[in-house]
C-alpha cells in the first residue's frame, strides 16, 4: 500500500465515525464501538511499542490507568474540562512513560517483560490500597463529557481517535525513528554498530506509545465516568496483547484486526456469560499463538499468494 | 509519665524487630521456594515463564480437592500438589514451548513470554469456569499457635512451610551440583550448543528442569495455602513476587533467589510494620527498583549474554 493510502484508512475512520453517529445505532452497538476505539489504541500503542521497537513491555495498560485517574484527578480537583484532558494527559504518561523506561530500560532483552510486569502488579496495588486518593476498588468518580445519554458525540471522538491514532502511526513508521526503532528490533548490536543511539530510541518508543496509552486512558476515563483498579488488572494486558498478537505483531493493521476479531467474538458469545467469554477468548488467542505466529493478516496473505501462484502456474501450463 | 513510657519502648522495640525480622525469613522461604523454579528454567532455556504463578495455583487447587474431595491427610495434599504442578509444566514445555524453540522465528525468548502469557490467562478463565471463583481454605499441617520467648508468636504453619521450603531448595542445590542432571543443566546454561555438541539431550533436561520448577511452584502453594487462600487469580500475585525475587536476586542464579527471597519477605513485613500497613507489595516493589538502578543484573547476576 501506498503512503497515501494508510493516510485515507484514517480518514475512512474520521469519517466513519460521524457516519454512524448521524445514522445512529442501538446503545448496545454504540458501546461496542466506543470502547473498541479504546482497545485499538491501546493495542496498536503496544504494537508499536513491542512489534516494531521489539520492546516488551506489560506495563501498557497500566499507563492506560495511570491516564485516566489522571484525568480523574485534574477534572475533580482543578475543574479543568475533559476536553483538555486529551491534551494534558498524553503529555503526563508520556513523561510516566518515559521515567519507566529510564529505569526498566537498563536491561535488555527478556528482562524487560519482567520489570514492567512487576511495574504494572505494584502499580495496581497502589492504586486499590491508596483508597482516600483513588477511592479504591470503590471506584473514582467524574462527570461526563457531555451531558446526558447521547452516544453520538463519543461515537465521532472515537471515530477521530482512532483516525488520529493510525495518523500518528503512519508518521512513526515512515520517518526516520520509524526505521531505526525497527533496526533496534531487529539487530540490536548491528543497530549500535552502525551508530544508533539504541536507549534512546527505545526511551522514544516508550513516550510516544505512553503517549498514545495515556490519550486512550483520558477517553476511557471521559466514556465510562467510573474507574476502579479492575482496569488496570492483568486480564485486561492479556486482551490487548492477544488483540496484536491474533492480527499480527509488526503489522501496521495487525491491531485492528485483532480488535475486529475480539470485539465481535465478544459480543456474539456475550450469551454464555462473562466466565466463559473469558474462555472462549483466551483460547483462541493461545490457538493463535501457538499455530499462527506471525497472525491472521500473514496467514491469509500467505494462503492469497499461494492461490494466485497457481493460478498463474495453472493459465501458463493451459496456454 | 513520659519518662516511664520511654523506659518502656525500647526493649518493646527490639522484641517489635526481632518479631518481624523472623516473620519475614519464614514468609521469604516461600518467596524463595517459588522463584528458584522460574529462574532454573531461564537459566537452562532462556524462556521466562509467565505461567508460573498457575503451576503454584494448580497445585493449591490440587491440594484443596486432595483434601475435601478424597479425603486425603494434609501431607498427601503437599504431595498431590506438587505433582499437579509438575504436569502442568511438563505438558506446557512440550504443548507449548519447544515448537517455539525449535523454529527459526526472530524474538525467540520474547515470544515464548507472550505464549505463556496467553497460556496463563487461559489457564485462568478455564479455572474460574470449572471451579469458580469461590476463596478456598486448605488446612495446614500443624495448626498451632506457637509462643517463643514470651513475644515471638508464630503460626506451627509458617515454620513447616518455612522448614519444607529450606529442605526443598537443599535438595534443588544438591541436584545442581552433585548429580549428572544437575551438570547437564550447567552445561546447558552456560552454552546450550556446546552441550548438545557433547551429547547432552537439551530436550530431555528441559522436560526434567520443567518438572522441578512446577513442582515446586506447586509445593510452594500447597504450603502457602494453608496461611491464604485458595482462588484462580492468585497466581497472579505469586508470578508478581517470584518476578521481584529472580530480579533482584539475578536471572538464573538459585542462590541468588533464595538470598533475594528471603531479603523480600523481612522487607515487605519490615516495612508493613514500620512505615505503612497496606502497602505491603509495594515495599518489595521499591526494593526492586533500588536494585535494578544500582546493580541492573540483580544482586547476584552476572550480566549476561549480549542479547
């Protein structure tokens, strides 16, 4: 795909949003959409972050949280609208972001998944046991963006989220750090060898993907009005990275395929209950692992090229 | 009145110290009795285990249905427990591990973390599907109340858990260093192609190296149960502190897990104790990041490999 064509899947995505908006749809479909506009930017955040940088991290949704009781704090205690929390926010967890790098970054390789493991358990803790500041597994309250039932509005938000989201992921990926996170990924040593500043490429990667983690953080903390440390528990981690991890790691549209797949498995299994939604999730995600390492959108496009090939093969024996 | 107060303090004090200084040992034996397994099977493999903390939970399971379901005496639950956890490490090496291990795929050891990632979560929604998410109890071994020296009290289950976990990770020290097992894993962590050059089966010791790591997860948790409870998320909070122990203690290093375990279990009651209730994880958490910024390779890492 051309440049310009990455850049008119965000605007399909701009546009689509306000489409369905003025359409309108049942809330239960509105809410679907809407919170998988939250997944997407958080798994194509984490992405970036381990399918091009090559760096593992699980504190992800962790930052997710750290960006919304954020917003929660500035909203409640300054009064700031929501509306600046967008702004203020992704700034804050990028910062967040990049201190967690400094410390987790000085040391390589499969070390790091550990610490940001480990970064991600306390920082939970934190946030159930600090109950007079975050009102612990109670909850922490703020009030809505916009006032009363109305879905349309975060329906168009999220559509431009996400359109800013791919945006922003095509102006990594074409520029120069684009290149040189992946070199890191791929060759390290080469990487350093021929004079890239490897930490701090990585230390980059983290702020720019905490960055997009904390925008998705405020979102949520605007739609869902209530948070409690649940949101930050590891299942949630297991779900975006099965989210990169079915579509394909390294891929540009591996998130959103996976968010696709997920969200609707979700929904259409929605009837046995939430335990063996659960199931029924993990499973495919462990299937997946285990059988399509490189994900849907390689396998598919291994089997398309293959059909084509002998197509091809098949016209030139006939002729 | 204040000068009587004073008087009083400072021998309540040291007994305060001692107390929690000798709670803190018997909690960090099991710390240590669930990291060293973790930290062998990265030594051996390079392959950080992120369904640990479901070896350990399986295995409470296990005890728990030994006891209530069969009727078995506490002892056997341990055995019952340990043997739980060693299946599901056996069956995760072969199912899901070594066909990651055998491709050529880049990012190896990254990926066989989202593998057994994704198999942890699985192994979690199946166990609250099956079982529930009910908080079980296990009775302990020795359900006493122990009194030393008129101010050290101390549950009879803390100190067997304590004694089996020191006796285990003998054991483990014994096979690592006196038995042909344990020198096929030396050789394999410290160059697994030079030890399949000289004969040595990678895939054999693996199977051997799982084994011991989820039976001791599995033990670990079988004795942690009776001072807990029992539910399919707790494996989450044990990977957490098996995850603290082998960075501070240093990747693949047994010794260093059972100093570092027993360093994080006095730190997490020290701190509990003499700076905030509640914040008992965070304790080991800020313990971690002194460590990982001052020695990144743990207390008694060595810096590894260059990759």
């Amino acid at each position: 795909m051309t440049k310009s064509m990455h850049y008119a899947i965000a605007a399909i995505f701009a546009v689509s949003g306000v489409a369905i908006a003025s359409i309108g749809v049942k809330p239960i479909f509105a809410d679907l959409l809407i919170l998988s506009a939250y997944y997407l930017l958080l798994a194509g955040s984490w992405n970036l972050l381990a399918g091009f940088a090559g760096q593992y991290s699980f504190a992800h949704v962790g930052l997710a949280a750290a960006g919304a009781y954020g917003t929660a704090a500035i909203v409640n205690a300054f009064g700031v609208s929501g509306w600046l929390a967008f702004l203020i926010i992704p700034v804050f967890t990028a910062a967040i972001g990049g201190l967690l790098g400094l410390v987790a970054l000085r040391v390589r390789g499969v070390q790091l998944p550990l610490i940001t493991f480990a970064f991600a358990g306390a920082f939970a803790v934190f946030l159930a046991a600090a109950s007079d500041i975050t009102g612990g597994s109670m909850g922490m309250q703020l009030p809505k963006l916009v006032a009363g039932f109305d879905r349309s509005p975060y329906l168009i938000l999220s559509g431009l989220l996400v359109a800013a989201f791919f945006v922003i992921q095509n102006l990594v990926l074409d520029g120069r750090i684009g290149l040189l996170m992946q070199s890191v990924r791929d060759e390290e040593e080469v990487a350093r060898g021929i004079g890239v500043d490897i930490f701090r490429i990585k230390v980059y990667a983290f702020m720019i993907t905490a960055g997009l983690a904390g925008l998705a953080g405020a979102f949520y903390a605007n739609y869902v009005g209530v948070l409690a440390p649940s949101m930050l528990s590891m299942s949630e981690m297991g779900m975006v990275v099965a989210m990169a991890v079915i579509g394909g790691l390294g891929h540009r549209y591996g998130a959103l395929v996976g968010v696709i797949v997920i969200r609707s498995l979700e929904h259409f299994v929605r009837g046995f209950g939430a335990e063996y939604t659960l199931v029924i999730i993990t499973a495919v995600a462990l299937l997946v692992v285990l059988f399509f390492r490189e994900g849907i959108i390689a396998a598919v496009g291994k089997r398309l090229d293959r059909s084509v090939q002998q197509r091809r093969w098949a016209s030139a024996k006939a002729s | 009145m204040s000068a009587g107060a004073d008087h009083g303090t400072k021998p309540m004090m040291d007994q305060l110290i001692v107390q929690s200084l000798i709670l803190g040992l018997l909690q960090g034996g099991l710390y240590a009795l669930l990291a060293v397994g973790l930290s062998l099977v990265f030594g051996i493999l390079r392959v950080v285990n992120f369904a640990h903390g479901e070896f350990a939970m399986l295995g409470s399971f296990a005890a728990v249905f030994a006891v209530t379901s069969f009727g078995m005496p506490a002892w056997a639950a341990l055995i019952a427990a340990a043997a739980a956890g060693a299946l599901v490490a056996l069956i995760t090496n072969v199912v899901v591990l070594r066909p990651i291990y055998l491709s050529r795929m880049r990012q190896k050891g990254e990926y066989t973390i989202i593998a057994t990632f994704m198999l942890s979560q699985f192994l979690i929604a199946a166990t609250t599907v099956l079982f529930g998410t009910t908080y079980r109890n296990l009775p302990g071994l020795w359900e006493s109340n122990l009194n030393f020296f008129d101010y050290v009290y101390l549950s009879g289950n803390r100190l067997v858990a304590f004694s089996a976990a020191i006796v285990m990770i003998g054991t483990l020290f014994w096979i690592v260093y006196r038995t042909d097992t344990g020198r096929a894993w030396r050789a394999l962590t410290q160059s697994p192609l030079g030890a399949s050059v000289v004969g040595i089966d990678i895939h054999k010791y693996a199977n051997y190296a799982f084994l011991v790591s989820g039976a001791f997860a599995g033990l670990a948790a079988g004795l942690l149960a009776p001072l807990m409870f029992v539910f399919p998320s707790s494996g989450v909070v044990a990977l957490v502190k098996a995850f603290i122990v082998v960075i501070i203690g240093g990747m693949g290093s047994i010794g260093g897990a059972l100093a570092a375990g027993l360093l994080l279990g006095v730190v997490e009651v020290m701190g509990t104790i003499f700076v905030a209730s509640g914040y008992t994880d965070a304790y080991g958490f800020a313990l971690m990041i002194a460590v990982l910024l001052l020695r990144p390779a743990g207390l008694f890492g060595k810096m590894g490999r260059a990759i």
